[in-house]
C-alpha cells in the first residue's frame, strides 16, 4: 500500500486502424482540487515511439480531478499524408478529422497511481483505468 500524498497519472496511445502506437500527440494535463474549483494547466508531453508519455508532470498535493487533452487532430493529417493506404475506402469523413481533440476528465484519490490508456481510430475512440 502507497504511503503518497499525491496520486499519479501515465499514459498511452494505440492507434486501432493499425494496430500500432500513435507516435507525436500532444498530451496537456490539468487538475483542480475539488468538483466546483477551477483547473490548472500542469504542462504536457507528446508521445513517443512507443505511444507513451514519458514525462508528464507530477501532480500537486490535494489533486482529487485530472483532465488528459489529447491533440489527436495533427497526428491524423500526418498519418492521412504519410499513409492514404491506411485510411478505409470510400469513407466519406469531410474536410479535417472527426475527433479533433480527446478530453479525459477522471477523479483521482491520494496515493493511488492512475495509468489511462487511449484506444484511438479515425472515428471513435475509447479509453479505461489500466494498471
């Protein structure tokens, strides 16, 4: 059992539409402290070959919320520009990515280390509290 003030967050991408991990999506990480305060802007991190942040930063003492905002828009122009082999046929998505952007909102309890992966497509996404 954790004997830690704070809790602890991580995650990680993987691109569903082929089975791979979403390498450069800018992740920004906020907190408040408690349901009606205001959210504080932490920083943020990008993904790495490997789909994960490495390095976001720690969260203060007395978090009980985080929100993870996940910039998926510019890492599906350069995955479309990269590889249009990728994309399914004849789907019509129009002009831009359908999800843009992904916000996480979950509550956080002192000690307890929080890992969120993101399964991420063209055109849904999902996550979950992982281990």
């Amino acid at each position: 059992m954790s004997t830690s003030t704070t809790a602890s967050v991580s995650t990680h991408i993987l691109d569903t539409s082929v089975g791979r991990p979403a390498r450069g999506v800018a992740v920004h990480l906020s907190v408040r402290s408690g349901r009606g305060a205001d959210w504080q802007a932490l920083g943020g991190s990008a993904t790495a070959a490997d789909g994960r942040c490495k390095d976001l930063p720690d969260l203060p003492e007395g978090t009980t919320h985080v929100r993870l905002d996940f910039a998926v828009e510019p890492y599906f122009e350069n995955k479309q520009a990269d590889a249009q082999q990728d994309a399914p046929a004849n789907r019509d998505s129009g002009t831009g990515v359908f999800f843009p952007e992904v916000a996480i909102t979950f509550a956080v309890a002192p000690g307890e280390h929080y890992h969120v992966p993101l399964l991420l497509n063209p055109f849904g996404y999902s996550v979950y509290r992982g281990s």
